[in-house]
C-alpha cells in the first residue's frame, strides 16, 4: 500500500487550481439526493475510495462508522467513492447490494472509469482523503487507517477552519432510503452439511446468526443467536455473533463458525445448545510470524472467512491476512499454517507462498489436499498437505479475470469465494460472475455448470430445464457425498438453491422458520 500523509499542508488538485466536483452524469446510491461540492461548502468531507471485493476497504467499514457517529453533529460528511477492480463491481445494482449487505449510512458515489480516483491521486484500496470545508485536500492516505489517526486529521481541519470562519453550522442533513425487509435469509455466506447430510448449518450473516436446516424439508430446526450484533458466548438465544461466514459441521453434535467481522473463531454445542468463543476476542489483530504459535483465547485474528478439518485442526481462510492459519482443538492453540502474508499469486512451500484473500477451502481427504478460493487473484489454490506445498490450478494474477472455460492455463473467473471438491472434480461458487463451475483435475479442464456470462436471471446447463431465476453472487457451494447433488448459497438472491446432475433442474429450496 502506498502512503501520502498531506499533515496541515493546504492542497488544491485540477486543472488550473480549480476544484473537483463530483460528475453530474455519476449515480448516487444511499441518498435521496445527488451531492456537489457546492452543497458541501462548509464542511469538512471524509472521501473513502474502495471497491466492495476488497478485505481491506472492509476494515475501513467500523472505522468510517466511528467517525460518523464521533462527528454526527458536527459538519462532517462521509463520502464512500466506489472505484471498482472487478467488471462485476462496476454495476451501480451489485454496488447497491453491497451497501446494503455491509448497512453503511453514508452516501456513495459510483465512480466510473476511476474518474475520480485518478483526479484525486488514489493509489490503492482503500484511499482515504480529507477535504476542507473550502474542498481543499488536508490529509490523505493508502491502506487502513487507524481510528486515532483519521479522527485527528478531522479534529485539527475543524479546529483550524473553525477559527478561520469557514465552517457550516451543523451536518449536511440527508436522508437515507429505507430498505424492504427481508425472509428468512438475508446475505447467506457459507454453509455445511451434517455428516448424514440430513441437516445443514447455513450462516444468516447479516441476521447474525446461524441456522440449521432441514436438508430435504428445508425447515429450520434451529437458529443459534439472539440476531443482535455482538460477541456474546451462552445459550443459542442469547449469544450474538457479527456477520458470520464460514460454518464447519464436524461429528454429530459440533459447528464451527468463522466469526468474521468479530474477527473470532466460535464454537457451538448442538446438545448442550451453547456457544463459546475459542480463538480472537472481537479486535482485529496483526500479522504473525510463522514461529508464533499462540492461546486462541489470547490470539487476534483478521477476518476468518471459511474453515476445514484436517488431522484435529481447523484450518482458517484468515482473508484479512492473505494467509491459512491453523487452530489445534486439542490444545487449544493458533498459529500461522500457509502464506507469507504478502498479497498476490505465488507457488511454493508453505511459508514463502502467497495467497490473496483466501475466502474458501475445501479438503480432499482420498488425495490430501486442500483447495483454497483465493478470492482477490481469481484463483483456485492447491495445497499439497503432505507435501507442504502450494500450487496454482486456476488463476494468474491480481488483475487477471474474467470468464472463460478452458483449460487451467485459459480458464478465467472472477472473484470465487467457495470450493466443494468431490473426487476429480473441484466445485467453485465463482461469486462475481453468478455461475457455478467445475474443475476437472483429471482432465486439466474448466467448464459452467450454472450460469451464463453477464446475467443473473439467467441460467444455462446443456440439456434440461432450469429455473427462472438465475445465481446472484453466490457465496458457497457444497457437494453431496454421491456427487449427485448441489447446494449452492446464493447470497444476493438470499436462497439456497439445489443443482441436480440427474435431470439438470436448479432448484430453490424454500427455508421455513421454526413454528
């Protein structure tokens, strides 16, 4: 990440001195009215440049909503500016989804073409710039900004513009479009099928919650958390968690959860009906050697998104690190398991590898391997267990996708964020094309199993019918043992849906509420 720290220095950036505004013709999403730098006169406006694939602009979410609420009478704006990586975030309804699934309350440009990254000099994701109430750049930064840092940089424009007189009265007043209420899901991330496959654990991610379910019925036996944000161990109806992602169903009566935006791993007793937390304790936490090995219970993680067992571990997609962590369940320890830590696609033994926001895993135990979903490289990732090595099937770099079938050298994807591997086949949710696809380790090969390029009302699968309703980034897909049948979360459609291989039908799977 790069880093331009402005201080108190004044700057004004454009042609001729001139100040940018924000392009009549760029849609706003989270507000009822377009802004300009003309109805910000007079207050000091926080710009954050992100993209919603981004783990780091993610983190910069709690901190922008700190800064809010520290400011909310005072005239300070928070503006997001989305500046897309991928084609799919570039879509102003996937931006909205976005806003909505992450429930920010600040107004958000759709920034086309990076036209005002590039005017205002952005470097990376996040950027994070603060104007003047004279639209004068005061402070700027790349990457994660602490909450002591940025409140500083605001405190000392109000103070100083204060004393100069430029300062508005009070907040900008806006007001933000309410949503529709939602069913029973709402943002779905991953799931997990009980060892009969008679029940799944699903995590309810923006209803901080998770659910098991009925795998033929769909009726939910069980919820698990009150559906209050928090990090709260105890009973199923007082326990809260903080959009989960990964669930993990081990034996008969045992889910693990990924706690992600708690930064936390949980652990839940079907039996005894309980929760407890075994590793983070709600703050985000550093980069770890690879010497560290460390008490879970002592240990900050940084945004666990998925989980797999292998040999009495949980291994953690820790997507906020570019790295595999592993939890021990005997002793009760956590240490770094896979990735330098440095963000990109490289092959190699596990300490010098890197991966970039690995988001999903799923273990082949007939060959040891893993395969990860290394989200932010558009990759599917091999890791030889045994061996300690890790490879590339799929993928190429952090600015390479797209979506093309092919062989491992030309296949292209965009975003994945889930793996199911079932003998030769590896199953991908390639989320930010709403498609499901297969690789055939066997055969060197990609090909769609669900989905079309481009569209998420539409679903293509050879021979067969399908449903109307088409995937809309869909988070996770999990295989059935026979190979048969697919479960796929299909996280913007707020469903699960099932894909038959015996007569090619995708399916919706109505959840019921418990009566």
């Amino acid at each position: 990440m790069g880093m331009d720290v402005l201080g108190g220095v004044n700057r004004i950036i454009g042609p001729n001195r001139g100040a940018i505004d924000f392009p009549p013709e760029f849609k706003w999403l989270n507000t009822s009215e377009p802004l300009s730098a003309g109805k910000l006169r007079g207050q000091v406006v926080v710009l954050d440049f992100w993209t919603y694939c981004c783990i780091n602009c993610m983190h910069m979410l709690p901190v922008l909503a700190k800064i809010e609420d520290a400011y909310k009478d005072k005239p300070v704006a928070v503006i997001g500016v989305h500046s897309a990586k991928f084609p799919n975030e570039q879509r102003p309804e996937n931006i909205q989804e976005a806003v909505r699934r992450y429930e920010m309350r600040h107004p958000v440009i759709v920034d086309e073409d990076r036209r005002l990254w590039k005017a205002f000099g952005a470097s990376a994701w996040p950027t994070i710039v603060v104007l003047g109430p004279d639209w004068r750049v005061q402070y700027k930064r790349a990457g994660e900004v602490p909450f002591s840092e940025l409140d500083g940089a605001v405190e000392s424009v109000l103070i100083d513009r204060r004393y100069e007189g430029m300062l508005a009265k009070g907040p900008l007043k806006l007001s933000v479009p309410k949503t529709a209420a939602g069913g029973v899901l709402s943002y779905p991330g991953k799931m997990s099928l009980s060892p009969d496959e008679a029940r799944f654990a699903i995590s309810d991610s923006n209803h901080n919650r998770i659910l098991i379910v009925e795998t033929a019925s769909g009726r939910v036996v069980d919820a698990v958390g009150s559906g209050a944000r928090g990090l709260r161990d105890g009973g199923f109806a007082e326990c809260t968690f903080f959009r989960p992602q990964g669930v993990l169903w081990l034996g008969s009566g045992t889910v693990y959860v990924a706690d992600t935006e708690n930064h936390a791993l949980r652990e839940v007793d079907l039996e005894a009906r309980t929760v407890k937390t075994i590793a983070g304790d709600g703050t985000q936490g550093p980069y770890q050697p690879f010497e560290y090995s460390g008490l879970g219970a002592k240990t900050r993680l940084s945004s666990p998104w998925d989980l797999a067992y292998h040999r009495h571990k949980l291994l953690v997609a820790m997507a906020g690190l570019h790295q595999i962590w592993a939890y021990d369940i005997g002793t009760g320890t956590i240490y770094p398991f896979g990735g330098s830590g440095m963000e990109n696609i490289f092959d190699g033994p596990l300490t010098n590898a890197q991966f970039a926001q690995p988001s999903g895993l799923s273990i082949n135990a007939d060959n040891d391997h893993m395969y990860v979903a290394d989200s932010e490289v558009s990759g599917v990732r091999s890791i030889d267990l045994k061996g300690r090595f890790v490879s590339t099937l799929v993928g190429s770099g952090l600015f390479k996708f797209g979506y093309k079938d092919g062989t491992f050298y030309e296949a292209r994807m965009q975003h994945p964020l889930g793996v199911a591997a079932i003998g030769d086949k590896i199953y991908v949710a390639d989320t930010y094309n709403s498609a499901i696809r297969v690789i055939d380790v066997a055969h060197d090969s990609v090909s769609t199993v669900i989905g079309s390029p481009g569209s998420k009302s539409f679903c293509k699968f050879g021979e067969g019918g399908c449903d109307t309703l088409g995937l809309y980034e869909p988070s996770d897909v999990k295989a059935s043992r026979n190979g048969r049948t697919l479960y796929v979360v299909d996280t913007n459609n707020h469903l699960v849906r099932t894909f038959s291989f015996d007569d090619f039908m995708l399916r919706t799977l109505a959840l019921r509420e418990r009566d």
